[in-house]
C-alpha cells in the first residue's frame, strides 16, 4: 500500500492515513513477534485470518452496544477504523491462570480463576508492559477515574460476550488484551474499543483437547500457528464467503 500516507508502522500492523478525516486504515501484516520483539518470524497469511476473525469479533462487540474503532473491512487485509488517541493501557483480562500471572503470583498453570480478573500493563515495550495498579494510573494520569472504569466494564462485558462465542465452537476463552482510546467529537470524549482481537491478543484453547489456538504456538515453538488461526476462523464461520481463498497471499484486493 504506498498510495495512501502512511502514519504508523507497529510490530503488527502499518496505520494509513484514511480516506475522510478522522478515519484510518489499518493493516495486517504476517509478521509475528514476542518477548518484546526479541523473536520475530512473518507467518504468510496470518495478517489476513486476523483481519477478519478481528472484524468478525468487533461487527458482534459493537452489536451488543460497546461502541469500537470499526468501521468496514475494505479488503483482505485492511479494515477503516476511526482515528483515537490510544490509552498507553493494555486491558488483560483472564478467567483461566496461564502465562504471566502464574510467574508473578505462583499460581498453578491451566485453573479455572475464582472469578475474571482485569488487570492494566503500561504500554511500554521498553519496560516490558508492566502491570500498573490503578493507583499508577491516577498518579500519573495515564487514564481518568471515569475512563478506568468504563474500560473495566466493557472488558467485562467483551469477556462473557466472547466466552460465549466460543465456547459455542468448542474453544475455550482463557484471557485476551484489549485496548482502548479517545475519540473526540467537538468538546465531547467518548472511551472506545480500539486495536484488534485475534489470536495474536487471545489465548483460546480447544475445549477437548486443551490445544493452543493461539499465538502461544508462536511463542513456544509449538508450530502449525496459521494452521491454528485458520481453525479459529473455520469455527467462528469467518470466510465462509470465500471456501477457496488462499490465505497464502501478500495481495490487498480480494
Ligand atoms: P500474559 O500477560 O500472560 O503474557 O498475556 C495475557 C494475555 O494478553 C494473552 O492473551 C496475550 O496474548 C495478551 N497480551 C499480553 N501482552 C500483549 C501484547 O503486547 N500484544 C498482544 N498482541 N497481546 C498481548
């Protein structure tokens, strides 16, 4: 895409300048990267099966009246979104402990947790995301008392909407990150739901065998990562439309 201005170029994703004000055009790439960037690979096609399981999962979000960034998906890889001030916040929410929680707590790997627990990570790759208490927030006012607590309440809500919508397909939502940012209309700021929702940002789980669904294939070296995406968009119905594409493709047309 070099028609378009490009703004922004993320481990993930390039941000284009959109076609009216206030809006952009985000892009997915199939470069994968973890531990701060440490290890990077580019999964062919993996850009493409997060445009739409992210579309697919935003369209639904927005439905149930959580306002996003989401505007249409323009083509296999690229989606309009509106423009937002990004919250420097990472939304963690998780109902089953894995990963980090486990390091910093001790707690045992694979359990059901007593209840969802949010938590918030500066978004600081430098310091490596770190957990902040809502203490830091204030203080340092990355996000106002009134933000913190809609991003809290709609993650919530995105949890049991999308637990649900998987676990009707037979997998299992063990935690995901969102983020969120401003957008502002004259003097008005609304906190809206912005970024993506993939597996790149979800741990999902089969929920009979406990296969990784997820980026953790990448991370661990487990293999099969776009083959594992590519189920979570069979399941979900996403590119239904389109049996035969192959996701093996740099192009941007459909
Ligand atoms: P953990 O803190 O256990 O490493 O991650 C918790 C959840 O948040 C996982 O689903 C993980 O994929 C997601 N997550 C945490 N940090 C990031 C990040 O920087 N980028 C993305 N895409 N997802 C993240």
């Amino acid at each position: 895409m070099s028609r378009r201005k490009k703004l922004y170029e993320g481990k993930a994703k390039i941000l284009y300048e959109g076609p009216e004000p206030g809006t952009l055009v985000a892009h997915f790439k199939d470069d994968a990267t973890a531990f701060n960037a440490e290890k990077h690979d580019v999964l062919e096609g993996k850009g493409v099966l997060n445009n739409r399981i992210s579309e697919f999962l935003m369209v639904h979000i927005a439905q149930m009246g959580i306002p996003t960034h989401f505007i249409r998906r323009l083509n296999m890889r690229e989606q309009l979104i509106h423009e937002v001030e990004i919250i420097p916040l990472e939304v963690i929410c998780r109902n089953i402990s894995t990963g980090s929680i486990c390091k910093r707590l001790g707690l045992t790997d694979g359990e059901r947790l007593p209840r969802p627990i949010v938590e918030f990570c500066l978004k600081n790759d430098e310091l490596g995301d770190p957990v902040v208490a809502e203490e830091h927030i204030a203080a340092f006012n990355w996000a106002g008392p009134q933000e913190v607590e809609d991003m809290i309440s709609m993650t919530l809500r995105v949890n049991d909407f999308l637990s649900g919508i998987f676990a009707a397909v037979g997998i299992r939502l063990v935690d995901f990150k969102l983020e969120f940012g401003r957008q502002y209309d004259g003097d008005m700021v609304r906190t809206i739901l912005a970024d993506e929702i993939s597996p790149d940002s979800c741990r999902l789980w089969d929920i009979v065998s406990g296969k990784k669904l997820d980026k953790d294939r990448f991370r661990k070296d487990l293999g099969g990562v776009t083959d594992a995406y590519a189920e979570v968009a069979r399941r979900l119905g996403v590119m239904k439309d389109q049996p035969n594409l192959k996701v093996i493709s740099n192009g941007d047309a459909e």
